[in-house]
C-alpha cells in the first residue's frame, strides 16, 4: 500500500498557483479524478472485511449480554438502563446495515444486499429497500432543493419556503425548532419505523417487499413477546419508549451535523461532483468519533467515496483535505459541539420564516439581526 506521505507528494506535484474563482471548469471537473487516483493508488478502496467481522461479533455479544441481563433483572426498573443499552448496540448495526448498503462491507454487491437486508429489517427493524432507495438519492444530490430528500419537510423545516406554509402547531414547532431540535430526536426511532414499513405497504412495486415485512413483524413479534415474558407489561412499554428514544437520538445526531447548516443548492444548479460534495459536507473531528458515529464523522470522504470501508476515511481525509487546501477548495471541519450549535442556529434561522405575519416588521427584523449574529 503506498504511504500517505507519498500520496500528500503526489497531490502537492498538482499544486498551483490559480485563485480557486479563476479555476476554469476543467479544472473543476479533474479535482475527483486527481484525488480518486491518489486514493486508488494508496489501496484506501480495499475491503477490510476483517474489521467488520469483529465489529459484528462484538456487537453480537453485547446484544446477547443485554438480553441476558435484562432476563437477570426481571421486575425491575432498572430495565431502562438495558434499553437505554440496546438503543446504543442497534444504533451501531444500523451503521453497519448503512455501510453494507453502501457496498463497503463484503467484497461482493449481493452479500453486501444480504448483509444490509438482515442487519437492518431483521435486527434494526428498517426497511433496507426504503433506506437504499432514499439514502442513494440523497447521496446523488446533497442539499440540492427539490431533489435530496434529506431536506424535505418533516416534522422540522430545513429550508425557509417551508417554514412560511408551516400551519397550526406545525408553526409553534417551526418557529422553535433549533431549541426543540435534539428533544424531537427522541422520536426520531419511531418515526424511522413507521416511516419505512409505511413504504414498504406503498401500491407501487417495492424489491424486496414481503420479505422484509415479513422480517420486520417477525423481529417486533419476538422482541415484545420476549419483554412481556421478562417484566410487566407497564415495564416493557417504557423499556420500548426509551429504547426507540435512544435509538432515535443515536441515528439523528450522527446524521444531521454532516448537511444541516451547509449550503443548499438550488434545484437546476450544474455542479461538478467534487464541489457539490465536499461544499454541502461537514466533517466532525475528535477522538472516537469515527466509532461514535459510524464513520459519519468523514463525511466529505463518505460523499466522494460512499463505498470506501470505514478504517479508511482517516486516511482518505488526509488527501482531500490537502487537494482542497492547495485549490482554496472549502473543506469544513469542526468539533462536535461547534456543529451541533451550526445546526441548531440554522435552524433557527429557518424557524424565522414561520413566524406570525402580523408582528411588528421592526421586531422581526432585529430578531433576525440578532440571530445572524449569533451565527
């Protein structure tokens, strides 16, 4: 494998001296391929199955141990410290059941599907057809209005001409909804759930559709039979409330700092591919990040090589980072509290939009003043 220091000689070989705005488009359009040479050439888009084997097998054994002890426990409340565990575990396979959608798992495209099917619909309780369907999307258009989907209104507003046609509590939520944003996270799980079966019942054809129906009610149906033969059924209904809760904050707060706050692209914007990805990404450093969120933390990488195994995005963030530095290409990185605080300013922000038309215009606007500055 070449060493990245030998790979960092190869880009700075590349440097020049043009201002990043008097870069032609070809230019533009040879960043990803001068960058994808360098990280071909350091062997960073090999598999390592390996890695993943012991991330499964570790994992399996801490699914295993919070069954056991939560059969130990019995009537007791502390059974919501196990929830709270099996939130965090499912969390950690639900990046798995991600990266192998990803292909960045198994050597083949098939046993990557396999592996994704039953990680995410039999363990996780996902729809993996829905999240493939979705998540690839997203990838091709990263906060591109109109198309990423990750953008679109939900219960939170991520772009001001939805926040203006929020109605009823939608509105209350919207106008709010930086403040509420982490507290809306602990319905995040549920939300995922319904979400995903609910396409899967879609009339249109689905892949894969009675299979992971059949896989998803049969995952419920053993999970909540084991809860009611294990503690009360009062006990077992908060043990699934904090479960989800902690499965939903787990899921939001690993993805939403990597687009959240970054620029939007207008609908039938031209972008070269490299631009598009590194500019609407954001990289979250700091120590254990990349086990905290699943890789998600090289997000700019994740973007340009969405199939690269997760021990590799270090290294391939080494290169593009460079690339970007000698080009004056923005590369964005940040801490995990910086990011969450972009994330709740902008949206922020956008709650703005949904606020009363009839108050006072000047309040209005010293209210946005001071928000953009707080920004």
């Amino acid at each position: 494998m070449t060493s990245i220091t030998a790979t960092s000689a190869t880009l700075g070989a590349v440097r020049t001296t043009t201002p990043a705005s008097a870069r032609s488009e070809e230019d533009r359009r040879a960043d990803f391929r001068v960058v994808a040479k360098a990280v071909r050439d350091a062997g960073l888009l090999e598999r390592t199955v390996g890695f993943y084997s012991w991330l499964l097998v570790g994992l399996g054994v801490a699914l295993v141990a919070l069954l056991a002890g939560s059969v130990l426990l019995g009537d007791s409340w502390f059974q919501l410290l196990i929830a709270a565990g099996l939130g965090v575990v499912l969390t950690q396979i639900a990046f798995i059941a991600h990266e192998a959608s990803h292909r960045q798992v198994l050597r083949s495209g098939p046993a990557n599907d396999r592996l994704g099917r039953i990680l995410a619909a039999g363990v996780v309780g996902i729809s993996h057809q829905w999240w493939m369907t979705k998540h690839s999307r997203h990838h091709a258009n990263p906060n591109q209005i109109g198309r990423d989907p990750d953008i679109e209104v939900d219960t939170i507003s991520f772009l001001p001409s939805d926040a203006k046609r929020a109605r009823g509590i939608q509105r209350w939520i919207t106008r709010r909804q930086g403040w509420l944003f982490f507290p809306l996270l602990t319905f995040e799980g549920l939300n995922l759930h319904v979400r995903s079966v609910a396409t899967l019942l879609e009339r249109r054809p689905v892949v894969g559709r009675w299979l992971e129906l059949g896989m998803i009610a049969a995952r419920f149906a053993v999970l909540i039979a084991f809860l009611l033969l294990v503690m009360p059924p009062w006990m077992a209904l908060a043990f699934l409330g904090v479960q989800l809760a902690v499965f939903g904050v787990g899921m939001g707060a690993s993805f939403a700092p990597n687009h959240k706050g970054m620029p939007t692209v207008s609908r039938d914007a031209k972008l070269d591919f490299f631009s598009k990805q590194v500019r609407t990404s954001r990289n979250i450093r700091g120590w254990g990040m990349s086990a905290l969120m699943g890789g998600l933390n090289y997000q700019v990488e994740h973007h340009l090589f969405p199939n690269m195994a997760r021990p590799h995005l270090r290294a391939a963030s080494d290169i593009v980072r460079l690339h970007c530095a000698t080009h004056g290409i923005p590369y964005t990185e940040t801490g995990m509290v910086g990011a969450y605080a972009s994330v709740v300013r902008y949206l922020n922000r956008v709650g703005l939009a949904a606020r009363d038309p009839f108050e006072c215009p000047m309040l209005s606007a010293r209210r946005i003043e001071a928000t953009e500055r707080r920004g």
